[in-house]
C-alpha cells in the first residue's frame, strides 16, 4: 500500500513542477521583456514587472513548499498549528494579493491611458509606478499577516472583528 501513495506523490510533485517550472519561465521572461525591452520602460512596464515578480514569488515558494512536504511526509507540515506553515502560507498568498493589487493598478493604468491620453504622462509616471507595485506588494503580504500569529482565524471572524 505504501507504494502506491508513493506512486501517487510521485505524480503530485510531476504536475506540481511542471506546471510551476512553466509559470516560472514565462513569468520569468516575462519580467525579462519588460526590463530589456525600451517600449516597456514607462510606467506600464514597471507595472508589469511588479505583476510577475509577485507571480515569481508565490509560485518559488509553493513549489519549494510542496516538494519538502511530499518528500517529507511529516503531518505537521501541512497542519496550520506550525508556525513555519503559516509563514509560508504568507509567503504564497503575499504574492498572489500582491499580483491581484498590481492587476488593479496595471487595469486603472491602462485606463488613463486610453480615457486621457493628453494628461497620462502628469497622472503616470515611473516613480508612481514603481510606489503602485510596493503598495500592493505589501498591502498582499499585510493582508496575509493577519493568519501568522493566530491558529484559528477564519474569514467570518476577521470580518466580525473588523464590523464591530
């Protein structure tokens, strides 16, 4: 029996690397396009570049993570009362808000782009750009703070702490 969740763990981490080695390198070339490139150097492309640096981020970690708790097999790994899992839960949902921040901004970009064209340059500079992409690093990775230090914090109470 015990081979066959080995056989099956096997194919756990063959699906999870290859689809992460995937979002790597495309995420990867990515960055690489809008660093290199110079029709990418303005504030859509610092803008860009935040979206797949924060995409890097969270499929590194999760790959990482996975692959030591299958090899691992520890139960306690995969359990929320580890502080070490939590931290990593942070890590990985960090950049994934992180990323949805970032597609907000790149969205509100591309509209001033288009409903005001004659004014982009005054309401979007390389500076402005490159603050967007800290702010929603960190505001992904506040947002998951909230699950680091406490074990049994669920969605409804954060909501009802935050109502009341």
């Amino acid at each position: 029996m015990a081979e066959n969740y080995d056989h099956e763990d096997n194919i756990a981490i063959a699906c999870i690397a290859t689809t992460s080695i995937f979002g790597i390198i495309s995420n990867g070339l990515a960055l690489y396009m809008t660093r290199k490139m110079s029709c990418f150097r303005n504030a859509f492309g610092i803008l860009c570049s935040s979206f797949s640096i924060c995409n890097i981020q969270a499929i590194f970690v999760l790959l990482t993570w996975i692959t030591i708790v299958i090899n691992v097999k520890n139960p306690l790994l995969s359990s929320s009362e580890f502080f070490l899992t939590r931290l990593i839960g942070v890590f990985t949902n960090g950049g994934w808000f992180g990323s949805l921040f970032v597609h907000f901004f790149i969205a509100l970009n591309r509209l001033c782009a288009i409903a005001y064209p004659m004014k982009y340059k005054k309401l979007w500079s390389e500076a402005k750009a490159l603050v967007a992409g800290i702010i929603s690093w960190s505001l992904g990775m506040t947002i998951c703070m909230i699950h680091l230090f406490s074990k049994h914090n669920t969605v409804e109470n954060i909501l009802s702490i935050i109502m009341h």
